[in-house]
C-alpha cells in the first residue's frame, strides 16, 4: 500500500484533471469534505482525500484503507490503499455499477456487464474512454489488468468493509449501508473458534481438553458447534463437557449441554443430569424439568427434544442476535459486536419509523432497547446508549389508539 500515485496527481494539474473526468475522482472537491459528519464505528482517523460529482466522498483510514461513501447513506471500502483504489477506478469508471460482481460470475459476463458500462460512458461523456485510460495509467505507474482482475480487486476490497470500516452518521449514529456484498452472518466468524475446537476435541487429541474445557468461553463455544453439528459419537465428549459446565453454575450452554446428553436417550445418564441438576440453587432452578431419576429413556429423550425445541434448535441463524454478540464479546471480537448491534438498532428504529409515517397504532416492542443500551454502555458507547434509551422512552410515552 502506498500514496505514491496520489502525490503525482497532487503535483501534476493534468493528472489531476484527467482523474476528474472521465475517472470522476476529484482532488478539488476533498476541500469541501462530506455531505454530513461522519466517523468510522471502529474509532479510527478519516481524511478526505477526493470526492465525486455525485456527493460522493473517498476517505483514507488509519490502515490506509480508501473508503467510498455516496451521498444517499452507503460505503464501502474500494482499495487496500490509494493506489489500488486508484487502478480499480481508472480500469473500471462504472465500478458503481461493478458492486454486485464477483469472480464468480465468470469472465464473460463481467466482460460483457463492463462493455456494456462503458459503451454508456462513452456515449454520454462523448470522451475517447481507452486514451485517457492510457494516459493516466502510464503516468501514475500502473500496469494494464482485464476488467475481471480489477472486479475481483473491487469485491475483495468491498468484502472487507465490516465491521473496521462500517461508516456512522456522526450525529445520528446511523450505519451507513454496505454498497458491496453483504458480510457472512454474524455467527460464523463468531463460532469459528468453536468449530475448530469441537473437531480437534473429536480427533481425541488429549492437549486440547486442558486447553478447552478449562476456558469458560471455549467450552460455550465448542457446546454451541456440537448444537448445530450434531454427530452420533459425541456422547462421551458431551458428557465431559457438561462435567466442566458446572463451574459456571447455570448458563445456556450448561442446559444445552444437558439437552445433548439427554437425546441420546441413555437412561445411565440420569445420575449424571441430576448430579448436574443439584450443582447449586440457580442451576437446581434451570434444570428443574428433567425427567426423575427412574425415568425411562423414552421420557428423558422427550424432555430433550421439547427443550431442544424451546430454547436451542440446529439452525444457528435461528439463535437470538444477542447470543453471538455475547459470544463475540466474550472472544473479543468487540468491532463485530458493536456493529451488530448498531444495525440491529437501526433496524428497530426504522420500523418506528415506518409505523409512525403509516400512523399505525401499533406499539412495538421495546424489551430490545434497555439492554441494547446496556450493551453500548459496556462497549463505551454512550451517544447510542442514549439513542436507545431515547427510543425507549418515546415508545413508552407513544398513546395507543
């Protein structure tokens, strides 16, 4: 990554005017910076470096990263750095129109899709598109790449965007969309570690138990990939993993853990459970359905299935948002988070929205906000605790008819 391309076009009016037009990458409109205050969910710095003749604005980030964001509410990372950027926006002057390619597509029809772009901006602008291309590239040290090259350069960029570089509305604390691909669901990089652990704890590598089972949110994690990647001989591994559970008194996991045990339908396991069950109060509590210590496999294995069902199942995009932000929290992963969370406020208050608009009587329900606010204290971000609890009170205060 460098800026060595930006500083020619800095030094060099011809450079910059070609940039300009046909390539719509203004230096002269960086001076009048965004079309509102924005700032990165992350934290990190933002400079204006160039803008377009739509609103548009790019922006470099503390890793140099240039990010794109157009002036009705999206961003997107576009390059590892200036220069990259730079080539995608010179070999592809329709990239807009380039966001929903990937490599996947094949080469003839991103090269057809780009043809056809082109043929527009060549029509319109009325510009020999390939000469200025020629001239710009070679000026600024660029080779020649095929358009499929420079869309799979775009789509990895744009992959890239959540949650270091998710945009916000400085004032608002709105998330900017994405204007690429969406990022893959929220669970997966959050369960990968437990993905990882699950298989290493089937391998029977004997290392990996001290280093599993002893770390609280390792065994939660290992216990929710065996919920979702159910295998025959787990039983034995289950039934340790419940053993460990039980320092953390009563959590999701330790009835889950009981739930998987209890599916195999094994009445041997009953001294187990209830063993578990009497840990202490709360656990005592949570686990108070269990079948007694004479029932018969049939009716431990009902009392499993109808908790499976009630509190857990095998689809993790069916879990509640707010067991992968936990988790992910607990990992660490605290961008993931908070940018999780951010959207998902978001998406409450635009259904607010929306209902307000339609005067519909309907009050929604607000049991979301208060630890969403909890949340974003926790995460050290007051300005959207406050938005909550702003919500909260309006949804509170709002008559129904």
């Amino acid at each position: 990554m460098t800026d060595h391309a930006l500083g020619l076009l800095r030094q060099d009016p011809r450079l910059a005017e070609l940039a300009d037009f046909p390539f719509n990458f203004s230096l002269a409109r960086a001076e009048h910076g965004h079309v509102e205050p924005v700032r990165l969910a992350s934290g990190g710095p933002l400079e204006v470096i160039a803008g377009d003749d739509a609103g548009g604005t790019y922006f470099v980030c503390g890793d140099g990263s240039v990010l794109y964001a157009d002036s009705e509410g999206g961003a997107g990372i576009i390059g590892s750095g200036v220069d990259e950027a730079l080539e995608v926006l010179i070999g592809l002057p329709g990239w807009h129109d380039c966001t929903r390619l990937s490599p996947e597509d094949g080469e003839e029809k991103i090269l057809a899709h780009v043809a056809e772009v082109e043929r527009e901006i060549r029509e319109e602008c009325e510009i020999s598109l390939d000469e200025e291309r020629a001239e710009l590239r070679a000026a600024l040290g660029f080779p020649e790449r095929s358009p499929v090259e420079l869309v799979g350069m775009l789509h990895a960029a744009l992959a890239r965007t959540e949650p270091e570089h998710t945009l916000l509305n400085a004032e608002e604390g709105r998330a900017y969309d994405l204007i690429g691909p969406p990022p893959p669901p929220l669970w997966e990089p959050v369960l990968a570690q437990g993905r990882a652990d699950l298989a290493a704890l089937r391998s029977g590598e004997r290392a990996v138990w001290q280093e599993v089972a002893e770390v609280s949110v390792r065994r939660r994690l290992a216990l929710r990939a065996a919920q979702f990647d159910r295998a025959e001989g787990d039983l034995e591994l289950l039934r340790r993993l419940l053993r460990y559970e039980t320092r953390s008194s009563m959590t999701d996991e330790l009835r889950l853990a009981a739930v998987l045990v209890g599916l195999y339908g094994r009445a041997e396991d009953l001294p187990l459970l209830h063993e578990v069950r009497e840990t202490d109060f709360d656990t005592a509590c949570g686990l108070s359905e269990i079948p007694g210590p004479d029932a018969d496999p049939a009716e431990l294995r009902r009392w499993a299935q109808e908790t499976d069902a009630l509190f857990f199942g095998g689809d993790p995009a069916e879990e509640p948002l707010y067991t992968w932000t936990d988790l992910a929290l607990d990992q660490g992963l605290t961008s993931l988070a908070l940018v999780a969370l951010i959207r998902r406020f978001d998406a409450i208050e635009l259904d607010q929205s929306l209902l307000r608009r339609a005067d519909d009587p309907t009050r929604l329900d607000t049991s979301e906000l208060s630890p969403l606010a909890e949340d974003f204290e926790r995460l050290g971000e007051p300005g959207q605790a406050e938005r909550a609890r702003r919500l909260h009170t309006a949804l509170q205060d709002r008559p129904q008819h």
